[in-house]
C-alpha cells in the first residue's frame, strides 16, 4: 500500500508543477503581449493563444507519460 501512496503523492506533484507552468506561461505571455497592444486583454489573449495552447497541450501530455511511467513499476 505505501507504493500506491508513493505514486499518487508523485502524480499530485506533478500536476501541481505542470499546472503552475501552465499558468506561468498563460500570464506572462498575456501581460507581454499586452504591452503591445495597449492593454487590451482579449487581442492580447488572442495573439499569444498559440503559445499558451501549445504549452497547455504539451503539460497534458507530459502528464499522461508521466502518469503512464510511473504505472510502469
């Protein structure tokens, strides 16, 4: 039991830092293209959406090879 707790604690971490990644990238590319167009916040979600959508779609799936890694052992 104490390895299935093991994993589980590893799974929850490494949610917590792919999400806090995510939401890194989301705000500091919003706020850096924001500069640019005036403070507009939706143009400036919209021109740095690939970005963001990119790393989003990249943390899910380190998330599922992780998840899928650790199920291994």
């Amino acid at each position: 039991m104490y390895e299935d707790e093991k994993k589980v604690k590893l799974l929850n971490l490494m949610r917590f830092w792919l999400f806090s990644v995510f939401i890194i990238v989301l705000v500091s590319m919003v706020i850096y293209v924001g500069m640019f167009t005036l403070g507009d916040v939706m143009k400036a979600a919209m021109a740095s959406a690939p970005i963001w959508v990119t790393t989003g779609v990249l943390c899910i799936l380190w998330y599922y090879a992780y998840r899928w890694y650790i199920s291994r052992g």
